[in-house]
C-alpha cells in the first residue's frame, strides 16, 4: 500500500462491486492498496480526477451551502456539518475559518483529488475527496445542500485534469518519526519551556533542541507534562459530555487539521470505537490504537494551555483537546480540574 497497485483497475471494480457496502477505506485495506486507488479505478464512472490545490478548491466550498467535512488518520475521524467559510491561502500553511469548519491545512500534501458522484440511499451523494503523494487520504467534503447541480458541474469542468487514466502513481507511505528526545538535554528544555508566550512557539522549541513532541514529553517531567493511563479517552469524552463543558479538538494527518469546539452531548463506545454522536458533530476513535496519553501545560501570555494529547504505538499523534479559550483567557478552571482528575500511568514511560 502506498506504492501504486498491482492490481488491475477491473480487478478493484469487480470487489468494489462485490462489497458495494464496503467503505472505501476498508476495502483498500483488504486488497493491499491506497484508498485513492479504489477512486482512480472508478474514473469516468462517476468519479473525475480534479486538481487537488486548496486555493481553488476551498474557495469554491462556500458556494455549495452546508457540506459535512471529514479528516482523519489511521486512528481518529471527525466530521462537522457546517458552512465552509472564509479561506486563507499560504504557500506552507492555509486555513478555513468558521464557527463550524475550521481547518488547517498544509497544501504540500494536496496532491490527488476527486470529485466523485454515487448513488447512496436512493439519492445522488457528491463529494470532492482528497489524497497524499501515498494516496492516503487527507480531506473529503460531502455536499448536503439540494440544488447545487449547476454549481457542481462548473466545479468539475474548471479543475477537470488533462490525465483521466484509472491508474496512479503513488509515493511510500512516510512512517510516523517515532520519539526524538535527548535526555542530556532536559534541563534546556524545561528552561526553554518555561520561556514559551504562545503554544505555537512549541514546535519551533523543540526542533531547535533536535527533538520532537513526544520525545520531549518523556523527558520534562512535572510540572511540564504527566504521563496518563492510555484508556482515559473514554472517561475525558464521558465527563465533556456530562458537564456540557466546550472544548477545542484538533484531529489531523500531514495535509490537514480539522477542529472542532464546543461542548458534546452523546458519547457511545462500539467495539474498539469511542465515537461523539452530536448532530453537526461526529468522532470515531480507536481508543484500542492510543498507546501514549499525555497532560501537557504550557505558558502562553494568555494563562497556561492545558491539552490532553493521545499518540498511537508508533509515535504519531492522534489527537489534541484544550480547553475551549473564554476571552483573553487560554484556559478554564473546569477543563484544568477534568484534565487533573484523569487517572496517571502506573509506570513512567522511558525516553
């Protein structure tokens, strides 16, 4: 997977056929290959290879009315129902701003796209779905508004590719960079911490000390960071949806981060899933994939962040939950008791 498909594109149609209830995910995980493969051997079935930058395609959103807006990664989905709002472009980073969908996004790793048709439920479901280099996916977008016909088609016919072919040239899928640390170096970190005004600034920190995230997690000890017991998530969920307490959470892959804030009201476990069942908003998470959680504070000149952060067996991050920000304050005496009352790892994880 990753790497192109031996497989035939009649070869993917005939199991697609076969398990038409399938999700496309799925299915491309049962034959070994990309998700963005299972839409390229439909092209010219309903599905047309568009052209994948965010500048023109997240422009033209707002003009489709509320859509539901999905991304995910190999253990989280969040979906919000909403209006697309206003885009702002940048070369390395862009975002969507709205009170519903609110996204980040990294158009480097925009590179294949589809606007694809199919017949869901007796009705004509669209979307516009987008892949990474290894044909993971990053972004879809499913209209829900009637009457956006002729808007569509404007759509595809303006981003419409040259290259219609039912085939894909895929990159290796990149591997998660597991932890970065560097024991000898805790003391300057936590120095540098302390010296943080904004969350943003914490990337930049760590990778100045040849670092990343989890790595300099393990290593800045209280009262920086407290390893949680992995099956918390449940309990964090439950205790958001039992105070009605707003929250901020960011679900993301490397091409984009979508958040959601507010409060919650329905949580439901399924199996491995812990899913949030809220009307405009939903999450799946394979509370069975988190490995790490974290209790991260850090300055800003707004008061402490306080975030809840769940990495999966490999090093790559999850999710994130803040407190949901009230004024010029980064943070909430409820969120920061919920977040104190979560019970700690027994056992230290090492460096």
């Amino acid at each position: 997977m990753g790497e192109g498909t031996a497989l035939s594109p009649e070869r993917i149609r005939a199991v697609r056929q076969e398990k038409s209830t399938m999700r496309s995910r799925d299915l491309a995980d049962s034959l070994g290959i990309a998700e963005a493969d299972v839409l390229a051997a439909q092209t010219g079935r309903g599905v047309t290879r568009i052209a994948a930058h965010p500048d023109a395609l997240m422009r033209a959103m707002p003009g489709f009315g509320t859509a539901m807006a999905l991304t995910r990664n190999e253990s989280a989905v969040i979906e919000k129902t909403g209006d697309y709002g206003d885009y702002t472009p940048g070369a390395h980073a862009a975002m969507v701003l709205g009170p519903a969908i609110d996204l980040r996004i990294f158009p480097k790793h925009w590179v294949h796209a589809f606007a694809v048709e199919e017949e869901k439920g007796g009705r004509l479901r669209r979307s516009i779905q987008v892949f990474d280099a290894a044909g993971d996916a990053v972004h879809k977008v499913f209209p829900q508004a009637d009457g956006i016909a002729a808007k569509w088609d404007d759509l595809v016919a303006g981003l419409r590719l040259g290259d219609q072919s039912q085939t894909l040239a895929l990159a290796p899928r990149a591997p998660a960079e597991p932890a970065k640390s560097g024991p000898a170096k805790a003391d300057r970190l936590r120095s540098e911490w302390d010296r943080l005004s904004d969350t943003h600034q914490f990337l930049q920190m760590v990778r100045k000390l040849r670092m990343n995230r989890l790595g300099a997690y393990r290593i800045a000890g209280a009262p920086y960071v407290r390893a949680l017991d992995p099956g918390c998530m449940g309990g964090l969920l439950e205790a958001l949806a039992a105070d009605a307490l707003p929250f901020m959470l960011f679900v993301g892959n490397r091409g984009c981060i979508e958040i959601h804030g507010g409060p919650i009201r329905t949580v439901k476990p399924t199996g491995p899933w812990l899913n949030i069942l809220d009307p405009d908003f939903n999450l799946h998470l394979r509370g069975d994939h988190v490995a790490e959680v974290w209790a991260v504070a850090k300055p800003t000149k707004r008061g402490p962040a306080i975030s809840v952060e769940a990495f999966d067996a490999t090093g790559g991050l999850i999710l994130q939950a803040f407190g949901q920000r009230v004024g010029e304050v980064d943070h909430t005496p409820a969120w920061n008791a919920l977040v104190a009352a979560l019970p700690s790892l027994a056992q230290e994880v090492t460096a």
